[in-house]
C-alpha cells in the first residue's frame, strides 16, 4: 500500500549532488493523478478521478518528469523527538534537581557563586562527571536525557537564559 502523501513529482533532471529534485509543477493531486497513470496506484475512488481530471497534465508533465516517493518528515512537535524530550526534562530538573544541588555547594554565597557563568560551568562538569552526585538525583528522579548529556556552554547558556526569562 502506497502512502499518498510520500508520492512526489519528481524532475528527471537531477541536482548538482546527484539528488532528485521536486519538479515545479508537483501538487499532491497531480503527483496522485500521475501515480494512478503509471499504475503505482489503483484507480478506483478520488485517485481515479484526480487521474481522469488531470489526464492530459500528467501525460505532458511525464515526459520531463517521474513518480517518487519521499520519507515523509517527523515533526517535533509531536512529543517523540528526543530534544523536546530534554527540553521537558530540563524545565523540570531546574527547580527540583539542579537549583537545589547548586546552592547546596561547600562555599555558596549569592554574591559570588550566582551567575551564569559558575552555574554553567559546575553543570557541565558534574554532568560530565558519571560518578557526580548531580547524575545521581537525576538518576533518583528519573531524569534519563539529562544524565550524561554533553552539550556546549552556549546550548546550556541559551537554557539557563530563557529559564531566567519566564
């Protein structure tokens, strides 16, 4: 079974790279419309009638043109992606895990342990850390993206920033 919303019109000539290329004049009813005409898709129902409304198209667009199919995209709004799986668990790791831990630390002081800069950095070291007691709570609370996690400073700065802000 053909999933009709992967079918695209493809142009025969190629791009630089070597990579198909979408032809301008694709639409889904005329990519459907030509996939019923070279038999790839059965042409009872809709797609029958998107073939016979478009015939002469299809017949002038295939000359210059072919039916492929395409991987549809995953959008990330759709809660499976593993970066919208960290995001969640960050905003919650910030005020149950990492801020509590923070202030916890043999010298704290407001005055000169509370910027950007040492908050990162302490977070970084101890999530790099296997063994740190940061990996440990958020092992305990079952953080299971965040145990680990290598990302740069400006990753963590962009976070701990738009944390600020809210």
């Amino acid at each position: 079974m053909v999933d009709l919303k992967s079918l695209r019109l493809m142009s025969k000539k190629s791009l630089r790279d070597g990579k198909p290329n979408t032809s301008s004049s694709h639409t889904e009813m005329i990519a459907v419309a030509a996939a019923v005409h070279e038999g790839i898709v059965g042409s009872e129902g809709l797609p029958g009638l998107l073939h016979c409304r478009f015939e002469r198209r299809v017949k002038r667009l295939l000359d210059s043109n072919y039916i492929g199919q395409v991987k549809p995209k995953k959008s990330t709004l759709s809660g499976d992606h593993i970066n919208r799986s960290i995001d969640k668990e960050l905003g919650r790791a910030w005020a149950e895990v990492i801020g509590p831990l923070y202030v916890q630390q043999t010298g704290f002081t407001i005055r000169t342990r509370l910027n950007t800069k040492s908050v990162i950095t302490w977070i970084m070291r101890s999530i790099a850390n296997p063994e740190s007691e940061l990996n440990r709570r958020l092992d305990q609370y079952r953080y299971k993206y965040l145990q680990g996690l290598d990302r740069s400073f400006r990753w963590w700065s962009d976070k701990l920033l738009r944390k600020k802000a809210e």
